[in-house]
C-alpha cells in the first residue's frame, strides 16, 4: 500500500494495479510491475516493463485529469521541442477502484537538482533555463480552440489573477507561521505578497493561453544537462500563463534566471507575478505536505528561499 497524502485518498496496491492491468490490457500481462519510489501526490506511479508508465490517481474525481491528458496532449505535443507522455491506452474503473488510470510511454531522463540560494551559478543552469523558455514561449503559441476556452476543466486556480489567491495565500501564511521548525522571514513573505497585489495585472485575467501548471524539478526530465521531457501535464489548462514562470525559483541561480526571462521576453509585471507566484506555490506545498513529502518539502523551502533572496524590486 502506498503513503497516504490526502483525508480522500483511494487505496492503490501493487496487487491492484496488477489486477486492473492484466484483466483490461492482457497484451501486458506478462510485463513486470513495479511501484516507483518517485510517486507523485496527484497519481500512484508503476514501471511496466521497460517501455511503460502505469498513473492510478490518488483521490476521487482524479479520472478528469486523465480525461484531459489523452484528448490535449498529442495536439500539443507535435508543437514542443521534447518529450511529452504520450497515452498508450486509458483503463477503466473496475475491481473496486473507481477512476479511470492510464498507461503511458516511459521516458528516459533524470529529474534537475533542485537549485538553491547558496549554490554557484553554473553554464548547465543557463542551457537548462533556455531550453524550458522555449518550451513555454512554444506552449503559448499553440492555438487554444474554443472547445479549449470552453471547457470547465481546462479551468483552474493557477491560471486565475493572482488577486483571486489572496485570501487564501493568508491563510496559508498563518498556517506556515505556526510550523516549528519552518525557518522563513514571514515579514518578507507577507511584504512581497502585498506588493504584488498592486502590479499590473493581479486583478485580471490576460488572453487566454495553454499552460503547464507546474514546471517544475519533479516534473522534467534532462539528458546531458538539457531538456528533454516534461512530464505529468495533468494541471494542463488554459487562462493567464504568468504561473509556468514559477519553477524558474526552485531550478535556477540568478544568472540563469535572467536567461529564461529574457528569453521569454516577459515584462516587469508578469515577471515578477510569476515571483509572486512562486512564492504562493512554494507555501502551499510547505503547509500542505510538511509532514508526507519531505521531497517536496525540502524543494518548495529552496524555492522560497530563492524568492526571499531575490532583490528584484516591484516598485
């Protein structure tokens, strides 16, 4: 059985998976099955065979996710410069389990370390900060359809202005003050959360764009240094894209940061949105999962860290 990490969280077992996977896609019967270490919070992850990714989401409702994936991803896919899962085949809910879970390719690569504060600037960051520019400026470029814009599940928070988070963000904050060993300046927290409620932009909605979500360390892949997938397109949506800028704080030094922004060409405003953003992101992982992930928690701090470091000035 694997970690719980939610109140709704759904049992996945090897035993399951090997159930599902056998009795609906008996072509694969005979490959071995195996739980990742590297399991994600939204899907229970299994290797299949050499070739395959099984994704089992974790909490009710997670077939959405899944749904999206195998109807958006090829189209978007033939337009990025690396490599995306690609869906070999959906399952079915059956033997107890109640969503629906995927097979996809496995792709070959190593997660990035994650940057932080006290790391020295290397060459490797800046090529990894051009390479995931261009995969963003690329995502933005693909046409949204009105199917796209229309579609309820294509909407999410991430893609939302920035002033919608607020209340919440506050909360989260409060939250975050109370963990002990939580080492923050939460004066500076909140005093770059306040100044970038007032930048261009927080209180609306830009062109609706494709966005990724979450760029970030455990979700691409590199090969010699460089880009070469990005992976888990579940919190793939359309609206304001200033939210794939935020990974920019937990993968890069300073240097390698001005790379990616001036290879993006964002403004001010939207930069440091996306810092902003970055800081939201960072926090609700650190109150959410302090205690399940210490992974992600130890990213998400570095992440945070970076954006108390950043001398940027809003104003």
């Amino acid at each position: 059985m694997t970690a719980t990490l939610h109140d709704d969280e759904i049992p996945v077992s090897l035993e399951l998976v090997r159930t599902l996977v056998d009795d609906q896609f008996p072509q694969y019967s005979s490959l071995p099955l195996s739980r990742l270490g590297a399991t994600g919070s939204t899907n229970v992850l299994f290797r299949l065979g050499a070739d395959f990714l099984v994704r089992v989401p974790r909490q009710p409702g997670g077939s959405s996710a899944i749904d999206k994936e195998q109807r958006w991803i090829a189209e978007i896919a033939r337009r990025l410069s690396v490599a995306v899962p690609e869906t070999i085949a959906v399952g079915v809910p059956a033997s107890g389990y109640r969503e629906r879970w995927s097979i996809t390719r496995w792709l070959e690569g190593e997660l990035p370390k994650v940057c932080t504060p006290e790391d020295a600037p290397t060459p490797s960051r800046a090529a990894l900060a051009a390479d995931l520019a261009d995969v963003i400026v690329s995502l933005r470029e693909v046409h949204v359809p009105h199917a796209a814009a229309a579609d309820p599940n294509l909407r999410w928070y991430r893609g939302r202005p920035l002033g919608e988070y607020d209340r919440y963000m506050r909360r989260t904050i409060e939250h975050c003050r109370a963990i002990e060993d939580l080492d923050l300046d939460f004066d500076r927290v909140v005093a770059l959360w306040n100044d970038a409620q007032q930048l261009p932009g927080a209180a609306q909605v830009e062109p609706d764009r494709w966005y990724h979500s979450d760029l970030v360390a455990e979700n691409l892949l590199i090969v010699d240094d460089r880009l070469s997938g990005v992976l888990d397109f579940g919190g793939l949506a359309v609206g304001d894209p200033t939210i794939d800028l935020h990974g920019a704080w937990e993968l890069f030094d300073a240097p390698a940061r001005e790379v990616f922004r001036a290879r993006l060409g964002v403004d001010d405003a939207e930069w440091l949105r996306g810092r902003a953003w970055a800081l939201a992101i960072a926090l609700g992982a650190l109150a959410y999962y302090w205690t399940t992930m210490p992974g992600r928690r130890r990213d998400r701090l570095a992440m945070a860290r970076s954006v108390l470091a950043d001398a940027t000035e809003i104003f």
